[in-house]
C-alpha cells in the first residue's frame, strides 16, 4: 500500500481511476479501452474534464446542479459553518442551521408538512419514508399495514427498502429476496398506455385496485413521483393526483411524494407536489436541496403523522450519523438564498415553454417518438418506426396519434442505439445528458435552472444532428 504521494506520483489521474475508483451504476468493463470521463471544473451551465474540454452540463450532474456550477458564495457557507460548528449529532441533539433549516423548509412546504428529518441523501429520505409509515401505523393501532404501493418502471433508490419499492426488474433481480412488501401498479406513460389500461383514467383507478387485491389492512403507503423519472418524465394525466390523494384517504394509505428530483424548482415550484395541486403525508427529498454542493436528504412529515410519535415514550427508531451535518444545513440555507433572491424558480417558469418548444422542433427527425415532461426535466423518446405496426403510440397528451403506430427498438437495438453510439457522440461533441433504456430508450434532459434561451440553441446544436445521423444509422424511416 502507497501513500497518496506516492500513489499520485506513479499514475495518472486516468490509470489510478481504472485501478481503485469503482463508479456507481457503471461498467468498469467498459473503459479497459477507453479514458474515463473525469471531470475537473465547473462554471454555470459549463463543466470541464481534465484535457481542458468543454461541455454543456444538460443533466445538471445528476438531476441536482440546480443553481449552476462554481457558486463560491455557497461553497463559502459551508465553510465558514465549519469554523464555528464543524459537525453534531442530530441524534437527541438539535444545532442551529439543523434548526433553522427545518423551519424553512415547512415554511416552504405545502399543507401541514411542518416536521423535517434529516437525511444524507434520496434513498435515504425514502428507506425513511418506508419505516416511518410502518411504524405510524403501528402506533396508531393497524400493524398489518406494512405494503407499499409503488409504480412499474420507478427508481426509488437502492437501498434493500427503498429498492423494494423501485419498479425496474434489472436493478432488483441482483440483491434478491428484497424487502418484503413492494407492489406495483402501471405508471403514467401515456405515450404507449400499459396494458389493460383502456383510459387515462384507469390509471388512477388502478391504485385503488392494487390495495384492495392486497387487503386495505395491509398496505401502509402509495410512493410516487410528481413526474416520474425512470422511462422518461411520465408525467400525470389530469386529475390523476386528485384521485390519487382521494384513494389513500380512503383506505387510510399514506401517500408519499417523492420529490428527490421534483423538489428545488425542478418542476417550476418549491415541490412538484405544488405544481399538480395535491398535498401528500410525507415528502422525501435530496439532490436540489443544496444544489449538490453537499450532500443531504429530507424526509418531510404532516402534523398528523408526526402526531403518534410526540407522546409519551414513542420514538421512530432510526437516524442517520450525517444527516442534518451543519455543514450542509449551511450550504442548503445558501442554496436557498440563492433561488429566492436571483429569482430560479420565475425563470424556470419564464422559460420552461421555450425549452419545450426546443425539444418539440425535433420531431421532424424521424426517430423522435415523443416529447414529454415539465419544468426543466423533459424526455425525448425514441422510436424504431413512426409508421409501421408495433406498440400503440400516443402523445404525451394521451390523445392518440392520428394514423401512426410506433414500433419500438429490441433490446439488442437499444444496446446498439445508446451505448453504441448516443452516449458517447453526444458526450464527444460537448453535451452531457442521459441516454437511458429503463424501459424504452430516451435521452434526459435536465439543466440547470439558470439556463435560457441560449443554452437551448446550444444544447440543439449538438442534439439535432446526433439524432439525425443516429436516424441513419438505425434505419429509422428508411
């Protein structure tokens, strides 16, 4: 074992990346023969690797850049907290910045959501959520209710918890048995309607079935996003929350809104639970909520669920040593400062329809699908043929598409289509998005909330013709 001089010293940032960094969710197969990306600086919408290339950050990171790269006054809170408090525990303990932070962020939160815990990331706040309404529900005399009703295709995390409520069957089947209780029922793709569901309706009626095919008595929440993320920003038909909201009354569901994403004027709003005017028991949140200058997650309770555990001797009995560090409590209440005082959320607002309209201009390329999304989070899916039989096609509108039938790339395709081609070309000519296949394949788009008019033509400028050749390339129209 070497010293970190020494390790330095006998490689490259390249070789010592290939020989001790293990990447998340990466094939580290993949760069036997190619440089790994490493990226060195950051300025606005603009980051920089290490030879010095340019790129447009189109994925804000990963969906959490929200006020832009290089913001010093933020990075400078953290670092003037650490002089004063460098960290305490939140375990029996309260600090300032934990405090005032927590009194914001109710303050900011829709309804009655006025109890904050901390968390240090997403999945965090979502294996939270989980036990936190199992164990509600315990103390409120129903400890049957243990299910959580979850949507197909949804990334909730990867913790065995919040993975037992995450949709997608390939990042599941590794780490089986899971987490007893995750059941799911068809998201809101309404470009291409699950099948046996005839309407849009049906798609909120679908929740109400899954509880009672699993009994009321045993289902403790329904988590879902305001626009889901895996398959490519489904968003909700109308009245789809509303019913939704309605259903867990009901049967006495909690629902959680998992806004890890959606919250931090992603979506326009503070919360995207704001945007589609429904008001959940229990919020998870992270990425957005310090820009990504420090890690933190929240979950974010109702008064009513808080209720059971200020009595007597309840207690959830759980925590997290990191979570609410002052250090990022800082940087949040910078964050924060930031998007109220420089106006993120009215420019998000201002331009969201332009950056639509954008990606809307590319459905005269033949492998363009559909657009979809909300906000500065939007989806481009892409189709192997507009015209010939295949899977029904519908716009995000969930009208059908007048005469057209859209059929979809096989698996080998995708494989062919994304990381054959479309990942690396758009990365080459200097834009960073996510090409995905969790479902059928799209490119992501999500920039940071800075960006204009400007950085749309920019990011068109690369996106137009790498979709043009990918086009050729798949035959798509030919």
């Amino acid at each position: 074992m070497a010293t970190t001089e020494q390790a330095v010293s006998q490689g490259s940032l390249q070789e010592l990346a290939k020989r001790h960094l293990w990447m998340h969710f990466t094939r580290l197969g993949a760069y036997a023969d190619h440089d790994v990306p490493i990226i060195v600086r950051g300025e606005g919408c603009h980051v920089w690797d290490e030879k010095g290339n340019r790129y447009f950050d189109g994925l804000s990171a990963l969906f959490c850049v929200n006020i832009g790269h290089g913001r010093a006054d933020v990075a400078q809170a953290g670092a003037d907290q650490a002089k004063e408090l460098e960290f305490f525990t939140n375990w029996s303990y309260a600090h300032p910045r934990a405090i005032e932070l927590a009194a914001r962020i109710a303050g900011l939160a829709p309804g009655d959501l006025n109890r904050v815990f901390f968390t240090s990331g997403g999945s965090e706040a979502v294996e939270s959520a989980i036990k936190l309404s199992r164990q509600y529900h315990k103390l409120t005399g129903k400890p049957n209710k243990t299910k959580i009703v979850a949507r197909e295709i949804a990334y909730h995390g990867t913790s065995l918890g919040a993975l037992a409520a995450t949709g997608i069957t390939p990042l599941r089947e590794p780490f089986e048995p899971l987490t007893p209780g995750g059941v799911h029922v068809p998201n809101t793709n309404l470009f291409r309607l699950a099948p046996g569901m005839l309407s849009e309706s049906d798609l909120a009626e679908a929740v109400a079935h899954k509880i009672e095919f699993e009994g009321p008595d045993t289902v403790a929440a329904v988590i879902m996003e305001p626009v889901q993320n895996a398959g490519g920003c489904f968003t909700p038909p109308e009245g789809y929350w509303q019913r939704v909201r309605e259903i867990c009354t009901e049967y006495d569901v909690l629902l959680i809104s998992d806004e890890v994403i959606c919250s931090w004027g992603r979506l326009g709003h503070w919360f995207g639970a704001e945007r589609y005017d429904y008001v959940p028991d229990l919020i998870t949140t992270a990425k957005g909520i310090t820009s990504a200058y420090a890690p933190m997650g929240a979950l974010i309770a109702s008064d009513r669920v808080a209720e059971p555990f200020l009595e007597g001797h309840s207690s959830f009995i759980h925590g997290f040593t990191f979570a609410g560090h002052p250090i990022s409590c800082a940087v949040s209440m910078a964050n924060i400062d930031v998007m109220e005082n420089e106006g993120i959320l009215e420019n998000v607002k201002a331009h969201e329809g332009e950056f639509r309209a954008m990606l809307e201009s590319l459905r005269d390329i033949p492998i363009v699908g559909d657009v979809r999304g909300a906000g500065y989070f939007h989806a481009i899916e892409l189709v192997k043929d507009r015209g010939r039989p295949g899977a029904s096609g519908r716009g995000s509108s969930g009208a059908p598409t007048a005469g057209e039938t859209y059929a979809q790339f096989s698996d080998e395709e995708s494989e062919t289509l994304l990381r054959g081609f479309l990942s690396g070309e758009l990365f080459k000519r200097g834009l960073i998005c996510r090409a995905d296949d969790r479902g059928d394949p799209v490119i992501q788009l999500s920039p940071p909330l800075i960006a204009g008019p400007e950085e749309f033509a920019e990011i068109e400028s690369v996106l137009r013709p790498v979709l043009e050749e990918a086009t050729e390339r798949m035959g798509v129209g030919a």
